[in-house]
C-alpha cells in the first residue's frame, strides 16, 4: 500500500513537472516572439529551431528515461489528446493569408486545408470516443495525416521563409506572417508540442491493440462491446 501512494505521489509530481515545463515553453516562446527574435532573415533560422528541436527531445527523452513521466503522459484522456487539435481550424486563417496575398499559395493551400480536415477530424473521432465506439483504423489514419501535415507546415513554412533556408520564397509573398508575433507561437510552441501529442497518441492506438476490438475508448483502451 505505501509503494502504491508513493508511486502515485510520483506520478502527481511528474505531472506537475510536465505542466511546468509546457508552461515555461509558452512563456519563452512568448517573450521571443514579442521581441521579434523569431525572424531571422537573411540567416540560419537558430531560433525557430531551437524551440522546435530541443522541447521535443527534452520531452521525449523525459518520457522514455522516467517511469514517473511515462505514467504521467500516459494518464492523459485520449478524448483530451484528440480534442485539442480543434485549434487547428486555425487552417483557415492560412487559407485567408493566401487569399489576401499575405501567405505563398504553396503553404497557405495546402497546410491550411490540410490543418483543417485535422480538425475536422478530430471533432468527427470525440463522440465516437467518449462513447468507446472509435475505429482503431479512423484513428491511426487522422493520426497520421495530422503528424504529417505539421511536419509538412514546418517543412514548407522554411522553405517560403526570409532566412537562408527559404529556397522557394524568391518571387512569392513568404511565410514572414508566421514568424511574426503573436502568429509565431503557432511554430515555436502549437507546432512542436502537438507533434508530441501525436507521437503519444501512437503510443496509445498501440496499447490498445487488441484482436477483441476495433473501437478504442476514451483511456486508450480497447472497448469492451464497442463501449467502454
């Protein structure tokens, strides 16, 4: 019973740690963005990736070096997991930027849909899920279509960017809008740390593998009857 109530305490310290540091993240990547530090024309983009790169790994290597962190991550409702990429209906304002000329058609087109039909689906999956009735195969597929389209927001907002990686930005609007505050907490904070919800939730599609059941439940688990 101790071992238990400490291993709970630990937990509850883990997350607490966690919280904190997504906090801390915000808040850097706030003051930067406000100081107009993101951009950086003409130069290696240092900063963007910087908030992209090392928040990941400290964050991954967190959750695969500590059993505390792990439970933690892993406590998290998939229904939470999954809902919180409603905010990338945010797709439509990139949609609005290339309209408005304020954003290159090769990334407000294809990352705005792209984020878009995310969030679409991320809000067809929440009922299925809270009632234990989702398809393990729906779920994996939105998973891997929104794990792809942030990457490929990052990948092109790059290539279209002022610095010395924006190889396709000659002739064209470029994607300085994204690196401008308060736009720019989209790349260097929004962006890299639901790549890692991503990664968690194939982390919880696994776990729930079951050959009993197509349907996963709110926790991640298989549903029992199609019902958790």
């Amino acid at each position: 019973m101790n071992a238990f109530f400490i291993d709970r305490k630990r937990i509850a310290t883990a997350r607490a740690l966690m919280i904190l540091a997504v906090v801390a993240w915000f808040a850097a990547a706030f003051v930067v963005g406000l100081l107009d530090r993101v951009n950086q024309p003409g130069r290696a983009p240092t900063v963007l990736l910087g908030f992209i790169a090392v928040p990941i790994v400290g964050l991954l290597l967190a959750y695969r070096m500590s059993a505390s962190f792990r439970a933690a991550a892993n406590g998290l409702p998939l229904t939470l997991l999954v809902g919180s990429h409603l905010w990338r209906f945010v797709g439509v304002g990139f949609v609005i930027g290339w309209l408005e000329g304020a954003l290159p058609a090769g990334f407000g087109i294809p990352e705005g849909f792209g984020d878009i039909i995310a969030a679409l689906g991320a809000l067809l999956l929440l009922p299925r899920l809270r009632r234990g009735e989702a398809p393990r195969g729906w779920l994996l597929a939105w998973n891997v279509w929104g794990l792809l389209d942030l990457v490929s927001a990052l990948v092109m907002g790059l290539l279209y960017s002022e610095s010395v990686l924006g190889v396709l930005s000659a002739g064209t609007p470029t994607t300085r809008l994204l690196v401008t505050f308060p736009v720019s907490l989209i790349p260097t904070f929004f962006v890299p740390l639901f790549l890692v919800l991503h990664v968690l939730t194939f982390k919880r599609i696994a776990g729930a593998a079951a050959p009993a059941s197509d349907a996963v439940g709110v926790g991640g688990h298989p549903a029992r009857g199609q019902r958790v």
